[in-house]
C-alpha cells in the first residue's frame, strides 16, 4: 500500500506499528488530557509555581498572587482534585504544597522549553 502524504511505495509498517505499541490505552490518554485541561490554566500554573518553595496557606497565595482568598481558595480545590496539590492541617491553618516532586518537574521543564533560543 502507497503512503498517500509522503509519497513513499509504502506505508512505513514498522514505524506504524511502533507508535501503536507505545500507544497508552484509552483511559490513560483520557486522564492525561484532564490532566493538561487542569495545567492550562495560567492562575492555576501560577499557584503552582508559588508552592515550588514550599508550603503555603490560602492567605499566603492570596498574597503572594494578588487574589482573593476565594478565588485561591476555589483553584486549589481544582487543583487538589485534579492531585497535584495536597493540603496539610497544622492546627487551624491548612498549608499547601505540590503533590509530588513530578509537578515540579513538570512545570521546570514547561519553563525551560519555552524559554529555550532558537
């Protein structure tokens, strides 16, 4: 069978069937999409970016951002939803942190892509 973009004799098989084993199954594929909906959101990077050094309550973020206290309030609760944030009671004050050291990862690398010279 000809390739109809490349113009090849052929379909590249080989290739084809690569990318079909790599393939993760439909559900995963579903979550991670979710999961770039939730990162999308420039607040949201934000707030993250503000948890990279450490622990922070709702008035720290709402300073640290320049927002209201619902409104951090409501993104974090996105956030924990979505696991990239985990909250920790400490008497009455609820501290906020990444999930795990993969968000951090995540949002450094998103850094550096965009910040790299052509």
């Amino acid at each position: 069978m000809n390739c109809p973009n490349c113009g090849g004799d052929e379909l590249h098989l080989d290739r084809i069937n690569l990318a079909k084993e790599n393939m993760p199954i439909e559900n995963d594929i579903i979550s991670l999409a979710d999961f770039y909906k939730v990162m999308g959101d420039a607040t949201r990077i934000k707030l993250l970016i503000a948890l990279e050094s450490g622990p922070l309550c709702v008035s720290d973020l709402s300073c640290c951002l320049n927002m209201t206290l619902s409104a951090v309030s409501h993104q974090l609760k996105t956030l924990k939803t979505a696991k990239l944030v985990r909250a920790n009671k400490v008497g009455k004050i609820v501290y906020y942190e990444l999930d795990d050291d993969h968000i951090k990862k995540i949002l450094d690398m998103g850094i550096e892509h965009i910040l790299e010279k052509n």
